[in-house]
C-alpha cells in the first residue's frame, strides 16, 4: 500500500513538473513576441519619423521651386520664363528622394499568422524525446528484406534472396534489420508507421542477440518487442505473449525508452493511447529493431514498414 502511494505520489510530482515546464515555455515565448513587438513597433515609428523628415525637406524643395516659377511667371518676355523653367527644372532634378510610407513598413505578418502553429513548433523544438532520426543498418538485415537508399523502409521482397555478403551480424532465419545506432543511456522516442500490413514485430533487441536461425523473440532472448498476427491481434513478446488491448487498426506506433529507469513504452502514436510497457533493468546496449513480416502471393501485408521521419 505504501509503494503505491509512493508511486502517485512520484507520478503526481513528474506530471505537474512537465506541465509546469510547458506553462514556463509559453509564459517565456509570449515575454519574448511582447518585448519583440515592442522592439519592431519602435523601429517602425523611427523610420516613420525619418519618412516624414523627408516628405518635409521634399516639400520645402518643391515650396521653393513654386516660389521661382512664380518670380519667373511675373517676368514679361515668354521665352525668358519658359527658359527659367527648365534651368528650375535641371537644379531640383535627381535631388527629391522617393518615399513611401505604407501600412506594409510594419511587420504584421509575424503576429498576425498562424500563430498557434509557430508556437507550436517552438515548443516542439524544446520538447525532450522527439522522435528521433533512426536509421536501419544493412549489415544486419536479412536477405529478403529491401532497404530503402536513406534506410528509412524496410520491406519483405517476394524475389529471391539478395547476394548478401554474410555477416555474424545479420539475421539469416528471422526476416528482420536492427536500427544502426544502439542506446545505453538516456531517453529516446521514435515512430513506425504500419498502415495497411496484416503482420509486424518491433521494438527492441540486444546487441547481443543471436542472428542465426529460428529465434524466440522475449525479453529472456534479449527482445522487447510487440506484434502484429493474425491480421488484426496485437500482442506483446512476454512469456507467454500478452494480448494488448487496441481498440482500432494502429496505423502508427511509437516507442519511448527511458534507459536509466528500465522503461520501454509503446504507444498508438496517433493518439499517444499507452499500448504496454516493459520495465526492468536492461542489459547492455539495445537497438531498434524491425520485423515487417513475410508477404503473400494473394497480396497480403506487401506494405512496408516507415520510420517517421519527424521533420520540423
């Protein structure tokens, strides 16, 4: 009872600090827009000072050549007058700058846009654990596995064998490609999008995991991971498997790991619904793994599988 306690009380103090950080980063951005409206209304208003100095010394320039044209007017020989004009001309030729003073001097667009957004993508920039860029390495990938050129996709390909070079690093039994960087600290988020297959195994494996051959894919066997079977049953790779309660068709999946706390979520990364955790203490260094199945000459589960590639 005392644990549990514990535990809410913990949970409670993590979920008013990651508010709090968030109120404390919109309260800063909002400081930050005033005091740089502030800064461009200044400006404006300085430019519009000097705008109007110049309008002033534009017309006094134009008051003094009336005042000529009138003197020159009252002049009795025509050709003398039309003669002044044009030397009046020449001497304020070239010498009236152009100004313009419009509305578009002040930058409205910064204020008055999609302002939600560019706070947004501010605060997305700030934010911890966003999905990270994962790469898939090809060393390690089975050889009827496809890679995409920048190891974002893997698919399952219905053609033979690829001429691989073997490696004790790449699976030969089990259709499967680990991500090229492992992690054995800190935390890291990514996102897997599985639209349209009827089969798919990912999550986590050890960099020590056996390659070769038929693998048991549970966390005794260095793999933490969650599946996709039988078309529309989601079950996590426990011993025995554990159904995972998904009330629609995951069309994305995210995976959250806090190394240092032994935690490894999973999420319907459309809605950030919680789908199953593991927790304990993991051994060593672990790598995203990948598993998008085998596709089916009537069509099925052909799809691949996308690493989303959040880019702001």
């Amino acid at each position: 009872f005392s644990s549990s306690q514990s535990s809410a009380k913990s949970l409670r103090a993590t979920i008013a600090e990651a508010f709090e950080r968030l109120h404390r980063f919109l309260r800063e951005r909002q400081k930050s827009m005033l005091e740089e409206l502030e800064t461009d209304t200044a400006r404006t208003l300085t430019d519009i000072e000097q705008k109007i100095q110049q309008y002033s010394q534009q017309l006094r320039k134009v008051q003094e050549g009336m005042q000529i044209l009138q003197e020159k007017l009252s002049e009795c020989d025509r050709n003398l007058f039309l003669a002044g004009v044009g030397t009046t001309l020449e001497r304020f030729k070239g010498k009236i700058p152009e100004t313009s003073l419009t509305y578009e001097d002040f930058p409205t667009s910064k204020y008055m846009g999609p302002l939600q957004y560019t706070i947004w993508k501010s605060l997305f920039q700030d934010i911890a654990s966003v999905p990270a860029p994962i790469k898939l390495d090809p060393i390690t990938a089975h050889q009827r596995l496809i890679l995409s050129d920048d190891c974002t996709i893997v698919a399952y390909g219905n053609l033979h064998p690829q001429p691989l070079q073997d490696s004790p690093k790449r699976f030969d039994v089990e259709v499967s490609v680990l991500g090229s960087e492992g992690f054995e600290s800190g935390l890291h988020y990514w996102e897997v999008i599985v639209s349209e297959k009827t089969q798919w195994m990912i999550g986590l494996a050890h960099e020590a995991v056996s390659r070769k051959g038929s693998i048991q894919i549970q966390p005794s066997r260095g793999f933490y991971c969650i599946v996709m079977h039988d078309g529309n049953q989601y079950s996590a790779c426990t011993e025995p498997w554990t159904r995972l309660n998904v009330k629609s068709k995951l069309e994305k999946v995210g995976v959250f790991l806090d190394y240092s706390k032994g935690l490894l979520i999973f999420y319907n990364a459309d809605d950030m619904s919680w789908l199953y955790t593991f927790r304990g203490n993991f051994p060593g260094k672990l790598y995203p793994y990948f598993n998008p199945g085998q596709s089916h000459a009537n069509g099925k589960n052909v799809q691949p599988l996308r690493i989303n590639m959040v880019r702001i």
